[in-house]
C-alpha cells in the first residue's frame, strides 16, 4: 500500500545480483514463496534473513539487483516480510518485478539511512523523513505504479480489466 | 554476410536509420496506454521517459518460470494465452533433470504447456534465445517479450528482445499486452580493429569493467561502426547477449545490409569507444565487470571448463573451440564440458567434424540447452574448484556451488585453459 508507512532500515551493501538474492536452483524447485524464504541471501550474507522482521525496508548502497529476470527474487523478499527497497540504482527488470508484485522500489541516495533506524517513508510526497525530519527526497513514482501497488498487483490489474471486458 | 535471414516480423515495419531503433518498433506495436485513455488518431511517435502498452508479436517462457507461471493462472483464474501460436514454451534449463523437485516442477511445466496448447519446443531443442533466431522470432522490427534476461540477444537481428519476470509474462500471454517505459538511446561507436584474438565478449566485458553500468542503465544501447557491422550472426548474437551485463534495456548491433541501422543516438548520447586498446580478457570471481587482462591472470589453476551459454553456444564458438583442440588433448584431471546451443547447431558441429575433434581430445559434449551455466543440471563444480566459463555472469554460486570461483573467458581460452589446466597467456593461443 502507498500511504506513508514506518519501516525498520535494514542495509545491505554492494552490487547485488538476483542469484544473490536466490540462487537459481531454488526457483527451479519450489513455486511456493515460502519454502524460498529460507535461502534468501545465502550465499551472499549468511544469516541476513533471519534478522529480518515483518515490514522491514531493504536499503542498499549500490545497484540492486541486476542479472536474471527471476522475480522469485521479489516474491522471495516479500515473504521474508520485506515491504519496500530502497537503493540509488535498480537492475531494470528487478524494478519491475518488485511494482508488479506490489513491494514498491525506490531510487534514492541512501547515504543517510543507518542500519536499524525508523524511517517513513511517503511515497506519494517522495520524501524519506527520519526523525521528524526528512532525511532524502526521492522522484515520485508515476501514479501507473503507486496505483497498481494499491490494487494489489499488475496480474489482479489484468483480472479486473478481464473482469470488466465479459 | 546477411545477419537477419528472415523478412521482417508481420507485426514490424522495417527499421529506418535517423531515428531511435526502440523508439521505431514501440510506435509499430503501440496498443492504447496503460492509464486507460485510447491512442490518438495520427499519434505516430513516442518521447522518453513516456508509459505505454504495446504489443508484442512473440512471447516465450523458460522452463525455470513455467510453474511459477502455471501457478499465477491458477491463482488468478486465467485459463487462456492470446494467441497459441505466438507463445512458445522453451525447455531449456533443466534437460537432464537430476532433482526430484524439479522433476516434479518440469512435470507441472509440461502439462500446463499441453493444456494451453502452446508452441512447446522440448527439452534438448535448446536454448531459447538461440532458437529464437533459427526459428524466426527474432527478425529486423519484432517485439519479443521472454521469460528471461537474455533475451536482449534479439538486438543482434533487430528486434526489441525483452527480458521479464514471470507475473509480466503471465499478463502478456493473457493479454497479448505489455507495459513499458520508452528508453533514452545511446550509441557506442566502435573504432579501429582489434587483434584477431579479441572476441565479441572482450570488447563488451572491457567497456563494461572501463564504464561500469552507469552509462547504459536502463537505456536501449545501439552499436555502431565498421567493427559491429562486420560481426556474423554468430558474434553479433554473443555481444548481444551480454546486453543485460551493461544494465541495457534493450541492444542493437549495426549489420552489413542496413536491417539494423543501429548509430541513431543525437550527438550528445554518443560514446566513442576504442578497439585498438582492448585484450582477450578474463573476468574473476565474481562479477562480469571484474576484468583482467589475460596477461595478468595466466597460470591460475582451472580444473573444469565449460563451453555453452547463450553467450558462447554457437557453431563459430564449437568451430574455434575445435580448431584450438587440434593436436591437444584435455589435461588429465580437467572436465572440459561443451553444450551446444541448439540441435541446429549440434547437427552442424557434428557434419562439420567439431564434435569429433572435441571428443577426441577428451570433451564431453551434452545435449542442447543451457547445460551447466546456472546450477540447475550438472555437472555442478566441486568446492574450491576453479572454473573457466565462456557463459555471461560468474556471480557467486552462479553454477550451483558458492564454493566454486568461476572465471569468464573466450571459446579459445576456454579450450587452451582445458588443455593446460590453467588460464593460458596470450602466446599460448593460437
């Protein structure tokens, strides 16, 4: 959902690949979300994921996600309880994945967002702010993406215009 | 030499120099705009940065997204693809399935395909990317969405090759649609000519390692100058491939007969990037952009080669693998693994008397497909093995072992590194 929200920040660095995020083989065995959760980042930060807590904010310092078109990267952030990306670079497909499957990404200078501080974060504002003030601004993502985010997704998108041609 | 064999796609014009190639095949295959107005009457061109939808004339899906795909129709109630004919499955990943898991999913895959009554091209048919020039998907002005990011090798023969993750697929086969931000252009113009040893990776992974991604983030980058335009279908194809390593949303490379009048950038979007200073060049663990001169890099220890991939699967790639093979023979203690790209191609190496040459001296060559590039089939690299690789990415754990480290080199290299059981210097090329 796209109204303003409080995240925990949780950093990672570098240049992160979608095998990073989930290593192929696992997208080749399971389809269920939940059974990738447990491999997120297991090459790359061994014990990353279990310092994750429900509706925490991904925050990285270089491009995130670039690589292989797989969006069980996105589902497998997303059921590690990740509810939003933050980095000043995004691989192109990653970004798209991540709004079709409703966890907004964001392009943004990340420098002065510590690991474990409280943001809020306003999409529609494009504002960070960290207490009390705003930290970073960011573009406001076009309104095609904040709205398919709130309707819960590109494919119930499809569904209601489906919906709508019978 | 003709790059492009077929005549333009149905649904594409044909390219016209002057103006952005991307720009050119999104205007041909624009559909109403994604916020739900209609087009307007006469709307004949398309600016930066705007959205629209557009329709696509092929739609492909790899084997590693098919039941994840299979799962979103069923959780959202589709039960249809817009037209039968221009989607195509492509079983390429996991050909020899050693996995019980992945039995089952490739199970799941198959009867999914049969129920839609799609184009299913089997596993051993091959790659996709590959088959998706031989079999005409990929033709001067099409638009072509597949399930995975290397199908930006369409650029090669001037298409718009469009990699997607698996809920952007399932909606263009539902809806014969896709949205898409129209890209800014760049071209790189590729001066003088580099030694014959250079391949077509060398000069993209260098430009890569010397400009990093900024430079080609999200952009459509269109290749230029006399080296491109000589490339043969095979080469052209290998550069094309590595499009989504520079962080490009789509490629283009110039060809001899202008069916990919690629070099259309105004002049303040244009990079001049010189041939002359580039080497065969090996990338180390674990990042493509991690380019080494192979002067510096010679003599590290390899103890599994692996000829395949998108980048490097062709007959020109088996050719010059062979021709390197010639008199030699694998270093005992070595896997040297060749998976050819397509059953075309296989057919072709094995008349030409590739697979012979390579056998003999102690390859074993796979069936079609995408072999050993992602860990998804064997054989996987042991822990602590060193690995000479001609695929496109050596991220850690990219061939199903973090432990493994995974270099990246030429089909040359690749051979010379099985035959000494370690990365060759310069001199030891032939």
């Amino acid at each position: 959902m796209t109204a303003p929200q409080v995240f925990r920040v949780r950093r990672i660095g570098g240049t992160i690949s979608t095998d990073d995020i989930i290593p192929a083989r696992y997208k080749h065995m399971y389809t269920d979300p939940a059974q990738l959760a447990p491999h997120l980042f297991e090459a790359y930060q061994p014990g990353f994921v279990d310092m994750l807590e429900p509706g925490d904010a991904l925050v990285g310092d270089e491009i995130f996600g670039i690589g292989s078109s797989r969006e069980q990267a996105v589902t497998t952030l997303l059921a590690s309880g990740l509810r939003l990306v933050l980095a000043p670079r995004f691989g192109r497909i990653l970004f798209r994945n991540c709004w079709n499957l409703g966890l907004p990404a964001i392009e943004v200078d990340t420098s002065a967002l510590p690991d474990g501080a409280r943001i809020e974060v306003d999409l529609r504002q494009g504002e960070v702010r960290c207490a009390g003030a705003v930290a970073v601004r960011f573009g406001v993502p076009p309104a095609f993406l904040l709205d398919m985010v709130d309707r819960g997704g590109l494919l119930r998108v499809v569904e209601s215009s489906l919906a709508r041609e019978k | 030499m003709s790059r492009t064999r077929l005549p333009a796609a149905s649904g594409g014009s044909p390219l016209r120099a002057g103006s952005p190639l991307v720009d050119q095949i999104i205007t041909s295959h624009l559909s109403d705009p994604p916020d739900g107005s209609t087009l307007a009457a006469g709307g004949s061109s398309v600016a930066v940065g705007q959205l629209v939808t557009v329709r696509p004339d092929h739609v492909y899906v790899q084997d590693g997204n098919a039941p994840t795909i299979a799962k979103l129709y069923a959780e959202h109630g589709f039960d249809s693809v817009f037209d039968p004919a221009r989607v195509s499955f492509v079983f390429d990943h996991s050909v020899l399935v050693a996995d019980v898991e992945m039995a089952d999913r490739m199970k799941e895959a198959d009867a999914f395909a049969s129920r839609l009554g799609v184009d299913v091209q089997s596993r051993g048919r091959g790659i996709s990317h590959v088959i998706a020039a031989e079999l005409g998907w990929f033709t001067a002005g099409s638009l072509v969405l597949g399930s995975d990011s290397h199908t930006c090798v369409g650029g090669a023969f001037g298409s718009l090759g469009l990699g997607m993750g698996a809920s952007d697929i399932t909606a263009a086969m539902v809806t014969g649609t896709t949205w898409l931000r129209v890209p800014e252009t760049v071209t790189v113009e590729l001066t003088g000519a580099p030694h014959r040893s250079v391949r077509p990776r060398d000069v993209l992974l260098t430009m890569l390692n010397r400009l990093g991604q900024e430079p080609f983030l999200y952009r459509s980058v269109e290749f230029a100058g006399d080296w491109a335009r000589a490339l043969s279908s095979d080469s052209a194809a290998s550069l094309a491939s590595l499009g989504v390593e520079l962080g490009a949303k789509c490629v283009f490379i110039a060809d001899a007969d202008g069916l990919v009048p690629a070099g259309t950038a105004p002049q303040a979007q244009r990079i001049t990037f010189d041939l002359e200073s580039v080497e065969p060049v090996v990338s180390v663990p674990h990042l493509p952009a991690n380019t080494r001169p192979l002067s510096e890099v010679a003599g590290t220890r390899i103890d599994y080669v692996f000829l395949g991939s998108c980048t490097n699967s062709r007959l020109e790639d088996l050719a010059e693998a062979a021709q390197a093979m010639v008199g030699h023979r694998v270093r005992e203690g070595v896997q040297f693994v060749v998976t050819p790209g397509s059953i075309g191609v296989y057919r072709d190496a094995v008349r030409s008397g590739y697979v012979e040459t390579l056998m003999e001296a102690g390859a074993v060559v796979t069936p079609p497909g995408c072999g050993s590039c992602v860990g998804t089939q064997g054989p996987l690299p042991a822990r602590g093995d060193n690995v000479l690789s001609t695929m496109n990415r050596n991220f850690r754990g990219r061939m199903g072992n973090p432990a493994a480290n995974i270099y990246l080199a030429s089909p040359t290299v690749a051979a010379m590194a099985s035959v000494l059981g370690a990365i060759p210097a310069p001199q030891e090329l032939p």
